[in-house]
C-alpha cells in the first residue's frame, strides 16, 4: 500500500504515534499508556460511543477494557497523515486502516485518527487522542 504523509511533524513525534499504534495493534494496554502524558488535561476517545477518558487516573481504568475488545489486528496502516507544530505543541490527523481476520478473510476498518503532542519534562508525550471509526471499510 502506498503511504501519503505530509511530512509536516518531526520525526520523533511520528516514531511515538507508530508506537501508539503498534501497541493497539498488539492490544498491549501497558505500552499505549507509556506513549500518554500523565496528569488531570490528557483526554482519550475512543472508537466508541462510549470510549472516553479524561485525566490519566480514568484512561489507566478504560483503556485495558477498551482495547480488549478489539480484533486480532495483522496490520495498521497510515494512508494520509496531515499535522504540524507550534511551540511545544505538535499535533497530526491520520486515515489508518486497520486490518483484522473474520476466519479466512481479512476485514478492513477506516479510522480517523487525531493526536496532540507536547514536549515534557519527561520527554515527548500524546496530551490528546481520538479514535473514529469512519463508514469505509
């Protein structure tokens, strides 16, 4: 498949949101969270209706339920990203596609992806994160 990126956000900043994706692609709760900022303004949404978290206490409690209910994802995939930066903050907008197997057959999801970063004392962190799914699949 073919990417299209923009390449409008540093690389470090792309090398976390592939960590991100590669631990929902492995469904591993523990690795997701390390790629988040602590504190009370991080917000995590969900595929879901339902999935939204505020504050680092109730995405720690969400998450692990959240991605437990995902397939068996074989591969995730960034179509088209778009982003930028400004002072501290960096963010990007991704369409991945997500792809799972449904017995022999491998299925497809479409997502609309948004990430906020910032530079922290601890180094660089998601402060924000939105996972939708879109109608194409």
């Amino acid at each position: 498949m073919t990417t299209t990126q923009t390449p409008v956000i540093p690389s470090d900043a792309a090398a976390l949101i592939r960590r991100f994706y590669d631990a929902w692609q492995a469904r591993d709760a523990a690795a997701m969270l390390a790629t988040l900022a602590d504190g009370d303004g991080v917000a995590a949404f969900g595929a879901a209706k339902s999935e939204l978290a505020i504050g680092r206490t109730a995405i720690d409690r969400e998450t692990p339920a959240w991605i437990a209910t995902c397939p068996d994802w074989i591969a995730m995939d960034i179509r088209r990203r778009v982003g930028g930066q400004r002072g501290g903050l960096i963010w990007a907008m991704d369409e991945l596609e997500a792809r799972s197997r449904d017995g022999n057959d491998e299925v497809s999801d479409v997502f609309h992806t948004a990430f906020v970063l910032e530079r922290q004392a601890e180094g660089l962190r998601i402060v924000s994160v939105l996972m939708a799914p879109t109608s194409e699949g």
